[in-house]
C-alpha cells in the first residue's frame, strides 16, 4: 500500500470473490481418500466440468471420521450440484 500510495479497498478491488460450499461427510473409518479410485475419478470429472471456473478440495478431517469436501465456483448451482454427487459417493463407498 505504501509504496503504490494506494489504499488496501483499490489493491484488492481485482479479486473476484467466488461462492463455496463446505460438506462434512461423516464416515465409518478414516481413509485416505487417494486409495478410493471412484471418489478419485469422480474428483477428477467434476474438475474437468468447472473447467478452470472454480477449485476443489476433499480431504480427510484431522481431528473427525470425517471427509471435508469444499468447492469455490461461479456457478453456486453447480458447486452444490458436484459436491452433492461427490460427497454421496463418499458415503457409499467409504463407510
């Protein structure tokens, strides 16, 4: 800020704010979820659908028997939509 002599609102102001979604998907047993191809093959499908308009993020929780599956997007319909499909999928395969 000091050395452009501008404010933080006028730095900031490029940044495009997505929607997320956070799931917490409780499961039987903690799993490393790279040993689970189908979660794995699903994670990859839906980032080929956002196609560089959001991210994704599953990981196991460290202190829960639970997955955290969260999405960024600019389309909430979709982010919700994918991390319905990925986080029922989690359940069904990882209990």
């Amino acid at each position: 800020m000091k050395s452009r002599n501008v404010s933080l609102s006028k730095l900031v102001s490029p940044i495009k704010l997505f929607p997320q979604v956070l799931m917490n998907v409780v499961v039987g047993k903690r799993q490393d979820i790279k040993s689970v191809p189908a979660v794995m093959d699903a994670i990859q499908a839906a980032e080929q659908k956002l196609d560089g308009r959001g991210r994704i993020l599953v990981r196991a929780s460290g202190t829960e028997p639970k997955i955290r599956v969260m999405l960024e997007g600019d389309d909430m319909k979709l982010i919700h939509r994918i991390g319905t499909a990925i986080s029922k999928l989690i359940r069904e395969t990882m209990q």
